[in-house]
C-alpha cells in the first residue's frame, strides 16, 4: 500500500539547534500511528515541519503524494487543548467552524456545505447532542472531541494529534482511544503521545523518535529492550519496560 505520507531524510534545525536528524517514516492510509519518545525527542517539531510550519533544513515531506503545502496540504491538525481559548463565548459548533476560518475566507458568511461538513465532523466524533453548548461548559474529554471536529471538518487525508490524552483520567483516555481507532478506518491519523500504555494497546504501528526513528513496527513487533532503551535513553532496569510489558532477560535479536 503506498504511503499517504512520507517523510525522507528530514533534517530540522531550530535556532541553530538541530532537533530532527535524517528522519524517515512512511505512514501508509487507514493507519494509526503513535508517535513516542521522551521530552525533547522531537515530535511535536516532527508534527510542525509535516504541518510545514518549520522549516527543513533537508530532506523531503510528502502528504498524497504531493510535497507539503502549508494550509493547503490535505492535513488535520488536533493541537494540545491549552493552545485553544475555552473561556470564548462560542457553541461547539462554532468552534468546530473556525476550523474552516481560512478556507472561508475574512469577510464571507459560512454557506451550507460549511454547516454540512461541521455536522459531519461532530456526528464522526458523536458530539452531535452537545452542538449548540459553550465550549467553557464541556469537560476535557469533550474539549478534546470539539478539536478533533475542528480538524476533521477540512476532510483531511492525514490526521496529526499532539499529546491527546494528556491530563485526562484512564476511563476518557479508553474512549478517545476507542474513537482514534475508528477515525484510522478513514484516514491515517498520527499521535504524539507520552501515554505508552494507550499507544502500545490502540495504534497499528509505534514510531519510536529520539530526533531520529530509532524503530517503527507493530508494537508486537518492538519487544527488542534495547530500541526502547535506545530511543528513552533509560537502563534495562527502566520501570518504563515493565510498564509496556517488557520484562528483563535475554533481549531478542533486532528483527527476530
């Protein structure tokens, strides 16, 4: 199956910093894709250069098979929930539209194909009930729903999340989970996340980035202790293993 996108020997620099450094990952339709690693390992740069929000210093990003455009490239974008204004006085409808704010352009009104595909974006994240509530009355797991809508109403075919559970309890965890899986049958969806329980439980594959792709495979597939220990920069004697039920013993061969 031929990747919905890809990224080929990516270099990102930030400040004169390098961040990102010959990152390849190709990530193909109908997958959901965790995006894991430690603090400062590089994803939500990862996130902003596929996004084309930074610059690459080198290498190629391509989304269905064209290179990435910035606000033109077929590319949801679900940010962490405290870069949206809660306290606005908006409907969750209303917010949902502002996801279509620069396609509509300043001055112009929102026309029915715009209602339509916000009615359709909050029916695929089943907030359809809650669409004339203020966003400042909704819990977090609900806010998180409103910004996954808000994405999805460009009808994108890449869907980018940035660390979407975090702050939630383990039972709103399951359930946006459970809607991640079912947003990959459309689209590919890429998750940050620090959460690798929920990543190794819910996504088909595991990118695992410490400013380069250390391993990617089904998370199956990853019980080498060494790529974990590798990408974290932690001892075999991590918590972290265990907690992805990786215990001690004689690590595997790489590719076994």
């Amino acid at each position: 199956m031929t990747a919905v996108l890809s990224l080929e020997h990516v270099d990102v620099d930030l400040g004169r910093r390098p961040v990102l450094r010959d990152v390849d990952l190709h990530v193909e339709d109908r997958q959901l894709v965790g995006l894991v690693g430690p603090n400062g390992a590089g994803k939500t740069t990862l996130l902003r250069a596929v996004l084309g929000l930074v610059r690459t210093r080198q290498g190629r990003i391509m989304v269905a098979d064209r290179p990435v455009r910035p606000g033109r490239s077929p590319i949801g974008y679900v940010p962490q929930r405290h870069a949206f204004t809660w306290d606005f006085p908006v409907s969750v409808q209303d917010a949902v539209m502002t996801g279509l704010a620069r396609r509509i352009g300043l001055f112009r009104r929102p026309g029915v194909e715009h209602w339509r595909a916000v009615g359709d974006a909050l029916e695929r994240v089943r907030m359809t009930d809650l669409r004339r509530r203020p966003v400042a009355e909704l819990s977090g797991g609900q806010r998180q729903r409103v910004l996954v809508a808000r994405a999805l109403v460009l009808r994108p075919r890449v869907l980018l999340l940035d660390e979407p559970f975090t702050g939630l309890d383990m039972p709103t965890q399951e359930v946006l989970g459970e809607l991640f899986t079912a947003l990959a049958r459309e689209n590919a969806v890429v998750m940050a996340t620090h959460d690798l329980a929920s990543a190794v439980h819910t996504c088909d594959r595991l990118a695992l980035l410490n400013r380069t792709v250390v391993a990617f495979g089904r998370p199956g597939d990853l019980r080498d202790r060494r790529v974990w220990m590798e990408a974290f920069g932690v001892s075999e004697r991590s918590p972290l293993l265990a907690s992805i039920g990786i215990d001690g013993g004689v690590p595997a061969e790489r590719g076994a």
